[in-house]
C-alpha cells in the first residue's frame, strides 16, 4: 500500500503549528457560514413576527412524517462522517474511505427526499414566483413562508451538493493512504463543515415543519 | 535581531520571471502587488465618475447627463470606490505584503487561498465591469428596495453578483489573516509586542469574517427577488422593505470599519516613526480597535432613523453610536500624546498621517453630529452625509492608504519615490480634498439633496467651489500616479530602513527575498523599541 | 484540536447519536400538541440541546482549545445582537392609523 507522509508546508515549523492554524481558519470559516444562515434566519424571524398566521399555515403544508426521517437520515450521515474522522485518526484509510461512503448515500437518500418534497409543491403550486396557485381562502402572505422555505432549504441543499463533492475527493484521497496518524486535517475540516450543514438543519426542521403542529401531519 | 544578507538571494521580485510566475504566484508579497494593480485600476474606474459627477454639479440645472444617466453615474461611483477599492486597498494590498513580515513569518497560513482570493476579487470586479459596460445600475450603491428588487430597469443582478462573489475575497482573506496572527508569529513576539497594524487587521478581519456573509445573503435575497416576485421585500406582496436596509446595513456598517481600521493601523505605524516614538497609550489603542469592531456591529440602524424604523430603536442606535465614536476619539488622542516632545519630521507619509488626524476627527465629529436623531431628521440623504463620509473615507482611509503606500514603497520595491515632490503632492490632495468636501457640509445643512443633479441656484458656488477643489484633488492622485511608478526605474535605491522605523519588517532586504527571513527572527524587545533600529540617513 | 491524541471512544458516538434521534422523535412529537407559546421555546430548547451534542462531540470542541470554544460561540453570539436589534425594531413599532399591519 502507499506510504502515508506527513506534508509539512515551507512557511510552518512544525506539522502542530499547520493542523492548529488549519483548524483556526477552519472554524473561521464556519463563523461566517453561521452568519450567511443568520442572514435567513433573521429574515424568517421577522417575518415569523410580522406574520404567524401565513407561517402556521404554511408550515401544515409541509409533510412532517417526511421531515422528521429526513432528520434521522441527515444525523445518521453525521454518524458516519463523524467515525469516518475517527478511523482518519487512528490511521484507517480504508476504512475512513468507507465512512465517508455511507455518508455520500445517506446525503443523496436526504437530497432525493427533499426532491420528492419539492416535486409535490411543484404539483400543488407552491413555489412562489414559479408556480404559485394556492388555494382559495389560503392566507395572503402565505408566499413569504414559502419562499423562505425554498429559499433556506434551497442554500442548504446547495451547501450538502458541495460537501458530497468534498466527500467524494477526501474518499479517494483516503482510500489511497494519504491521510495518517499524525495527518489527517482534511477529513477532520470535512467533518468539522459536514457537522456545521446537520447543525442548520437541526435548526431549520423544527422551524419550519413544527409550527403549531396539533394540527396532524398533512403530506 | 540578525540581519539577513540581501546579496545572494534574489528578492521576491526577482528570481522568477513571466507572467505565469506572477498569476501563479503563492507568495504574498506578489499577491499583495497583484491586488495593487487591481485596487489602481477600480480607483481610477471610481474617479472617473467622480469627475462626471462634478462636472455635472457646475451647474444648477441638469444639463450634462440626464437624471437616469446621474443616478448611474453616482451608483458606480459609489460601487466601485467602496467594493473594489476602499475595502480591499489597505489590507489586500499593503496587509498581504506587511503582515507575514512584520511578525516573522515565511507566508501567511494559506498560500493558495491568499491567491483564490484575488481570483475571486477580480472575478467580481469583471462582472460588476460588465453590468457597467452593459448599461449600468442606477439603484444607489445602497440598492434599496423596493426600486432594486422591482422596480429598477438596470443591469441589478450583474452589478450584485459581482460584490457577492468579491464579498468572499474578503471572507477568505479574514480567515487567513485570522489564522495567521494567531499561529504564525515569530518566538517570542507575544500579542503585545505586535506592531499596532497587526492588531488593526486582527480586527478588521473579525468584521470581514462576521459580517461580510450577511450582504452575501442579503444579495442573493435582492436577486431571488428581481427573478421570481416572491414578496420578500415587496409590501404589495407582504414583503416589509425596511427588512432589506436592516439586512444591508447590518454588514456595511461594519464595513466602514473594515475600510477604517486598517487606515488607523497605518497611522499609527507612521506615527511611531515620524516622532521616533513608541506609541503612547499601546494597550488602550490595541483594545480600541477590537472595540470598534465589537460595537461597530451594533449601530446600523443610525442609516434608518427615517426609514420608518421604530423610534424607540432609533434611540438604542443613536446610544450605542455616540458609544463606538469613543474608542476611535481615544486613537486620536493616542496619536497625538505620541506627537507631544517626539522628534519630529515630516517626511511624504508623515503628512499623509497628520492630514488623517486632522481630517478624520472632523470625519468623526460630524458622524456624531448624524448620530443625533433629531439631526439625522434634518441632514439625512443631504450633502452633509456625503461630506461625512467622505471626510472618513478619503481624508482619512485614502490619505492614510497613500501614507501606507509611501511609507513602505521603498520596502517593497527598493526605490526611493521622489521626496520633495511627494511632500507637494501631499499637501496639494490636502488642499484639494478640504476644497471639495468643506463647502459640501454646509451645502448639506443648507438642504441641498444627494443624489440630485438639478439644485436651487443659491448653491451654485459652493458647487463650483466644491469642483475646483476635485479638480485639485484629482491632480494630487495623478501625479502620485504619475511619480511612483517613475520611481520603480528612476527612484533611488533604498536601503533596509531607510526610515529608520522599528519593526520586523525593516530587518530585511529591501526589497524583501521570496522567503522573507533567512531564519527565524527572535523577538526580545517590546514594540516600537528603537534601541536596535538602524538608522540609515537619506536626503 | 487535532491533537490526534484525543480519539473518541465508539460509545460516545452512538450515544450522542442516540440522543440526537431521541431529540428528533421527541420534538416531532411535541409539536402534535399545543402548548401556546411554549411550543417554540421547546423546539428551540431541543434544537438547542442537539446543536450542543454535535457540536462538542461531533466536532469536538469538548476537547479542544480556548481560542475554538469562543470561535464556536462567536458566530452564535453575533446572531443573537442581530435578533436582539433587529426586534428592538419590529417588536416596537407603533401602527399607524389608517395602514394594514
């Protein structure tokens, strides 16, 4: 198998120093992603005050039996990127690879639900802008929940799109032993930004799907 | 400190040749140059509507340009002065080629994403270029809606998208800056031992990390909604259009900071060496500048008082921007201790800094004067706002941009720029700048509008005082273009310190080798100290 | 971080998995009754509660350096000044007499 060497860059002193910087400019990197969320997240909060009604009932629109697996599938793909660090650190290429695998399709099962969901808003016309017929006696600004919804779960999805790319580069790499004991900072900063996308999710399902949810879950 | 040999190395300028050594270059001192060429072409795009703008402003009525045309004329003024030029000037620039060196290092953390993030800046500056060429925007840097988002008939996505991708220029360059002050610094140079300049962009990069992302965001929004009609900052539909100038302002007020901080590091780098002085008060002026990115965050809503914001918010504001005047009045006062019994000289860039002294306290001031609720109502959208800002904007980050540039061109290049005719030159844009803004407070207090072409015949002489006065400033920058390329071929050689400054960054060869430092510098003495600062005498 | 000294046992991850699941299920469930106000409060209070788990587990800032607990609070931080001040807003408007809401 090919040997692992640690890549110690000519303007570090020591392999500490790299990974401790590349951790810093990592979790710098997350702050402004918390902040381009924030953005959504105030926006929805503002208009969640202004309009509860419109986000109430949009919000029973929203299939939450569907919603809540999601959320499992999403978690299980934090499982799996999580231990794929883990073998990462223990020196397990392989089996890091592997991980990172399981993580690729239990993204793509979460991006292929949230598909079916948009399809079926598509059919019920609920994509303002694109398509929008609600139905009669819906509530007038029912377009601002909507296009949050697509809005937000839109960039989230965009940013799982660009971490199944990252996934799929930092597998290989693992799987032909790049990555070792003493270096595996590119499958940690992927976890790091895999944990950051599950965190916005953990936040948006409950905001978005459970809004006075007595009311039964529609689909 | 040992000093390292210039003479077997070849500098960073030397050794590889071509273009693609250049455009491929993972060294920042290269990189710092590329953005130079970058900043430089956009300052002169800006200055070029500037000069229409004026011109325009001769006279009362609107007869240059017609309305449509004025508004696009101010729009990309606006636009590319403040993205491409102000914000990336001192720290692409001068930050890239300065702080590795300053604290010992080789590079900053991130070689490849220093030099993504000139791609990325000039990415950006393309296709803002294009929404220019293409016809242009007329929405006001500001792109308020509902105009922008609905009902604006200008090239609005082009000129966006081309700050929301140079919005990450600045996003990365943070994260590196960040990174970097925290892990590469030489042994034994603790945080407090750091040239004030560092600290000035270790704050400024918090801001361009926390706040930069929100204008992303809040773009996207204006495009979502230009292309769809979804309602979210349309009141027909819902939308409340206010959200929008809460969005917008949260980010580009800090970024004022962003553009101002970095000056402010400058400044006191200048300062130190022009008194032959450490700079009094090092501590308080190094927590100023974290202040005033904290507190920066919390003040944008002093843009909205007449917005059809809540008045009681409007009190919060106007509280918490007399509070962030303070750290900035405490700099200022800073400086000027570090002035009192120093041995002074008034070399090009020491000018440059006492023209900021002078020009930003009044910058600063009159921010107070808009901080007060009761006067915003009065001066909001007036003169007296442009001529605020640009008092803080151009007589202060410009002047110190070009005191900065100065200071450390002889480093950078190894050539001397012209002396006398420097000092001239400074004193001219000195001259220049407070003929052009000075008349325009009182025009703004008078009541004459922004934005507007046409004005009541009562103003005209201020205008035209206000013209003559670009007209002066003008030259001052063109000639400074003019003499410092001049001296990359003809200026005199420069030795390592030519200044006689202290800092790092003057142990090495000017210009510096590609790796900075033939060993790791040890750092013994605390900042400032000129005990082992060599003093070269130059004419 | 990266100290790759610090490897979490199997255990704690599948508990903190566990967990998350648990949350998951927990806040589903107790959006299907109406508490009023305190529905919010308990989704965000669960949702809360998750984001911690991964965050000092998953992400392992539990076992981590000072300067990356502040780097993970500092985002979170930053938006709540922007919800405070932007309510301080919204939440104090006075209607005007003659406009819809």
């Amino acid at each position: 198998m090919s040997e692992t060497r640690a890549v110690l860059a000519h303007h570090f002193e020591s392999l500490e120093q790299q990974n401790e910087a590349a951790a810093i400019g990592m979790w710098a990197f997350l702050v402004q992603e918390v902040m381009f969320f924030g953005g959504l997240f105030t926006t929805y909060l503002v208009y969640r005050v202004l309009h509860p009604g419109a986000f109430a009932e949009g919000s029973a629109h929203l299939p939450v039996a569907l919603g809540t697996a999601n959320t499992a599938v999403l978690i299980g793909s934090s499982l799996t990127m999580a231990l794929g660090v883990r073998a990462a650190q223990l020196g397990r290429g392989r089996q890091c690879a592997l991980f990172l695998a399981a993580t690729i399709v239990l993204a793509f099962a979460f991006l292929g639900v949230k598909g079916v969901e948009y399809a079926e808003k598509w059919e019920h016309g609920l994509i303002p802008g694109v398509r929008w017929s609600p139905e009669a006696g819906a509530d007038a600004r029912l377009n601002l929940f909507f296009a949050l919804y697509f809005v937000m779960t839109g960039c989230h999805a965009l940013h799982m799109l660009v971490g199944i790319v990252l996934m799929a580069i930092v597998a290989g790499r693992a799987w032909g032993g790049r990555y070792s004991r003493a270096n595996f900072l590119g499958v940690e900063c992927l976890g790091l930004y895999w944990h950051f996308v599950d965190l916005v999710w953990i936040f948006l399902f409950p905001l978005l799907y459970l809004l006075h949810g007595h009311r039964g879950g529609h689909s | 400190m040992s000093a390292p040999h210039a003479g077997e190395r070849p500098s960073y300028l030397g050794g590889e040749y071509g273009l693609r050594s250049w455009l491929l270059t993972l060294d920042h001192k290269r990189i710092g140059l590329l953005y130079l060429m970058g900043v430089s072409a956009f300052f002169l795009v800006g200055g070029a509507f500037a000069v229409l703008i004026r011109l325009e402003l001769l006279t009362p009525s609107g007869d240059l340009f017609q309305s449509e045309t004025y508004n696009k004329l101010f729009t990309l003024h606006g636009i590319f002065m403040i993205f491409f030029f102000l914000l990336p000037s001192i720290p692409a620039v001068l930050g890239n080629f300065l702080l590795p060196l300053m604290i010992g290092a080789r590079d900053l953390a991130f070689p490849r994403i220093n030099l993504l993030s000139w791609y990325i800046y000039m990415v950006g500056g393309l296709f803002t270029t294009y929404a220019m060429l293409a016809g242009g925007v007329d929405t006001g840097w500001t792109f308020y809606t509902p105009y922008s988002s609905t009902y604006a008939n200008s090239h609005v996505i082009a000129a966006a998208l081309g700050i929301f991708i140079s919005g990450f220029s600045s996003i990365l360059t943070g994260v590196n800056f960040i990174a970097t002050i925290h892990k590469l610094r030489a042994p034994g140079l603790t945080w407090f031992r750091l040239p004030l300049f560092v600290w000035a962009h270790y704050a400024t990069s918090l801001i361009m990390v926390l706040g930069t992302p929100v204008i992303a965001i809040t773009i996207l929004l204006v495009a979502v909604e230009r292309l769809f009609h979804v309602g979210i900052f349309d009141p027909a539909l819902g939308g409340d259009p206010v959200l929008f100038q809460h969005l917008f302002w949260f980010y580009s007020h800090p970024a004022v900071y962003i553009m101002i901080l970095p000056a402010m590091g400058v400044i006191s780098e200048v300062i130190a060496c022009f008194s032959r002085k450490r700079v009094f008060g090092y501590k308080i002026v190094a927590f100023s500048s974290l202040a005033i990115a904290v507190l920066g965050f919390l003040v944008w809503g002093h843009h909205m008082f007449v917005s059809g914001q809540s008045v009681y918010a409007g009190v919060v504001f106007s509280l918490l921007s007399f509070l962030v005047a303070i750290p900035s009045a405490v700099k200022v006062f800073n400086w000027t201790a570090t002035l009192y019994r120093g041995s002074i000289s008034f070399e090009a860039p020491m000018l440059y800094a006492l023209g900021f002294i002078g020009l930003f306290t009044i910058g600063g001031l009159t921010g107070i004067f808009l901080a007060t609720l009761a006067v915003d109502v009065h001066v909001h959208d007036t003169y007296f706002v442009v001529a605020h800002f640009h008092f803080v904007m151009v007589g202060g980050a410009v002047m110190a941009y070009l005191g900065g540039l100065h200071f450390w061109w002889p480093k950078m290049f190894g050539r001397l720029y012209p002396e006398m005719l420097a000092r001239v030159t400074a004193v001219i844009v000195f001259v220049g700048f407070n003929l052009t803004f000075l008349p325009q407070f009182v025009l703004g207090y008078l009541g004459m509008p922004r934005r507007y072409h046409v004005y009541p015949d009562e103003f005209q002489v201020l205008n035209v005082l206000s013209t003559a006065g670009a007209s002066i400033l003008g030259l001052g920058f063109l000639m400074s273009a003019a003499y410092l390329p001049w001296s990359l071929r003809f200026g005199k050689k420069a030795g390592r310190n030519p200044f006689g400054a202290a800092g790092l960054e003057w142990t090495t060869a000017s210009p510096p080798m590609a790796h900075n430092f033939e060993s790791v510098p040890e750092v013994q003495g605390e900042a400032y100290e000129r005990e082992h600062v060599e003093e070269e005498l130059h004419v | 971080m990266s100290e790759s000294g610090h490897v979490l046992p199997l255990r704690v991850y599948f508990a903190v998995f566990t967990a998350l699941l648990a949350g998951t299920a927990l806040t589903t469930w107790v959006a299907t009754h109406d508490l009023g106000p305190w529905n919010d409060l308990v989704a965000l209070s669960i949702a809360g509660t998750k984001a911690t788990l991964v965050i000092l587990y998953f992400m392992h800032v539990r076992y981590a350096s000072r300067l990356i607990w502040i780097f993970s609070l500092a985002g979170f931080l930053w938006l709540m000044l922007f919800f405070v001040l932007i309510l301080a807003d919204y939440q104090t408007r006075v209607p005007v007499p003659g406009w819809a809401g």
